[in-house]
C-alpha cells in the first residue's frame, strides 16, 4: 500500500508476501481409515425329516377335515420355516393366528367361490368375475402384505407395511396395462415399479426400508431372456421341421421314434428351466441388492447354473415320490435361498429399534393364496 496525499492505492494481492499457518492437526489411524463394514449372514438350519412330519400330518387332517385344518397346517409350516431361518444365530418368528387365516380362507372362497360357480349357471358373471378381481387387485396386494408383515418378527421386533391401495392401483393396473399396451416392452418398467413398491413400504421396527433400484438391470436380463427364448423356439421349430418332413417323406427307417421326440420335448423343457433359472437369479439379485434398511444393504448371491440344477433334480425328485419330495424340496430351497443373503454395512440388526404395530385382516393374504398373486420379492 502507498499513499500520495489523498490517494490511497492497493497493490495487486500476488504482490503480498504470502504467509501460510500450518495448523498442527494430530490425526489418528480411525479417523483416516473407512469405518469398518460388518456382514450379517442369513442362514437356514431346518432339515427335511421334522418338516416332512408336519408337511404331511397338515396334509392329512386338512383332507379328513374337508380343508377347515389346512389354516392350522400353514401356520406350522410357516413357523418352522421361519423359526428356522436364521440372521446372526436367532430365527424369525411368524405370529399369525390359525383362526384368523381360516376366516380369511372362508370368506374369499365364499366371495370368489360365487362368482366362480354362477359362472357355470351365466356365462356373463365370467367377464363380471374377471373385473371384480381386477378391481380388487391392488387391495389384495396391500392387505397381503401388510398381513403378512405384521406377523413376520426378528428379536421381537415386528415388520410392517404401509403401501396405500392408490399407489398399489397405479403400480399394479397402470403399469401393469402399460406392459400389455406395448406388447412386453414396458414389463421390465413394470417389474422394476412393482419391486420399488413392495420394499419401500415395509419397515423393520422404526426403520423405513428404501430401495436403490434402476430400471437398466431389469431391461437387460429381460432382453436377453427374450433372444434366449427366440433362439430355443426357432431351434426347436427347426429341428420339429425336419423330423416332420423326415415323417411324411421318408421310409419307416427314417421317421422318428417315440422316443426320439420324448428326448426333443425333455430338452425343450430343460431349455424352458434353465431360461426361468436365469430370470429368477438375475432379478432376485437386482431387487435384493437394491434392499437399503438404515445403514445395512443386502447382498443377493443366486446363481443361474445352480438354480437350473435345482430345479431340475427337484422336479425328478417330486415326480419320482408321486409329490412326497415336496417338503424335501422346500427345505432345499429355503436353505439355498439363504446361504446366498446377507446384510452388509456399517452396522448391525441390533441396532435397529421396534415399533408396535396394529392387527390387520388375513383375508387379503388368503385371497392371494386362492388366485396366486404374488406379493413377495
């Protein structure tokens, strides 16, 4: 700075002499390293005899008792497979009651049973029934899972749901009308909706679930299991083709035997399981890793190849018992579905703190149990 009379001027701030203070900062070694990320294995420790016994008593008395048991029967099944499904060494709890599922069960077989029979008796309550359904959708979907949330329990910390019916309505009739009006192309929108929907509406106690899910993964397993499912059809129409213009042209020592076009539909089947195999393991692991609860993210590890070895020693299991391999089968299912789930992150379960909740009505689950309408991811 100069001054000549009146006039004061500034020199150029570069033209300063520069003085630095280095602060003394004493660092330690847990302030430069990431906290530590903790992981949290799922775990099933049932096993086929004692779930056997339960499966087929349940089946039993729910045949003898013309299927007033059968409410009964799945409340066993479900806690032992729940009480056997293991986070960190302790088992979840389902806590419905067997009198509430089977007055779920009476009345949407009395709702929908109606319908059903009069339709025999006039064609048009077909179309009426059809519509009543559609319209019940989305309170099918939200009574279903709310009930089954709120009996679901970890360390007597209870689950909930808290989706809306408009909300279901949107995702489930509009989107759903979206993937029909552009012949497929919106369905991985649809599903990726759907899976966005069901998880950030349930909660574990007072923590919110939030899903980290994006519509790319969806599109991608869902293309490429379209050109795997182009290229098995137009295999198969080829070599259908040749074994038919082998048929009527050829002599009998070139038509095809029996048991030739057994081994074409064997194939054409185990094409069809690996291409479902696929789809389940790629979207499994989409929708699961985009699982955000609190600081704990899950961890989806389905692999194709085993899901299609699965299913395929499954269905030779089930056909080979005439249907007894069916607890078998559930048991290896459960047990593989959870040795490939974890939790992940910068915590624990523990933390997470409970909330009560309010009873809810079964008879939304039961009536997505009568017409198969999944709620789950």
């Amino acid at each position: 700075m100069s001054g000549h009379g009146s006039l004061v001027t500034f020199k150029h701030p570069r033209s300063w002499p520069q003085l630095v203070i280095a602060p003394r900062v004493e660092r330690r070694t847990s302030d430069i390293a990431a906290a530590p990320l903790t992981t949290s294995r799922f775990a099933f420790t049932g096993r086929a005899g004692p779930y056997f016994r339960i499966w087929i008593v349940s089946l039993f008395l729910s045949i003898i008792t013309l299927g007033i048991y059968s409410a009964w029967g799945k409340v066993r099944k479900k806690r032992y497979l729940y009480a056997h499904t293991r986070l960190d060494g302790t088992g979840f709890e389902f806590r419905a009651s067997p009198i509430a599922i089977l007055k779920g069960r009476v009345i949407a077989l009395l709702l929908f049973g109606g319908f059903a029979l009069s339709g025999h008796i006039f064609p048009v309550m077909q179309l009426a029934f059809v519509l009543l359904l559609l319209i019940l959708l989305p309170w099918i979907v939200v009574a279903a899972a709310r009930f089954n949330a709120r009996n679901s329990a970890w360390r007597n910390i209870v689950f909930s749901f808290d989706g809306s019916f408009g909300e279901a309505a949107k995702v489930f009739l509009g989107f759903g009308a979206l993937a029909l009006v552009t012949l497929g192309l919106g369905y991985p929108y649809f599903k990726m909706r759907r899976a966005r929907f069901i998880i950030e509406h349930h909660s574990f106690g007072t923590t919110q679930f939030r899903a980290d899910l994006a519509t790319g993964g969806f599109i991608i397993t869902y293309g490429f299991a379209f050109l795997m499912s182009l290229g098995i059809v137009l295999m198969f129409s080829f070599v259908m083709f040749v074994t038919a213009a082998a048929a009527a042209g050829g002599s009998s020592h070139t038509k095809p035997s029996g048991f030739t076009v057994f081994v074409l539909m064997i194939l054409l089947y185990a094409a069809y399981i690996a291409l479902f195999a696929y789809v389940r393991a790629q979207v499994g692991n989409l929708t699961f890793n985009g699982v955000v609860a609190g600081v704990l993210r899950c961890r989806s590890t389905l692999r194709t190849r085993d899901l299609v070895w699965l299913y395929l020693s499954n269905i030779v299991a089930i056909l080979a018992t005439l249907g007894l391999a069916i607890a078998w089968v559930t048991v290896r299912m459960a047990r593989y579905r959870a040795a490939n789930l974890y939790l992940i992150g910068e915590g624990t379960p523990e933390t997470f703190t409970g909330a009560t909740t309010r009873g809810s009505s079964a008879t939304g689950s039961e009536v997505s149990d009568l017409f198969d309408v999944d709620v789950s991811l």
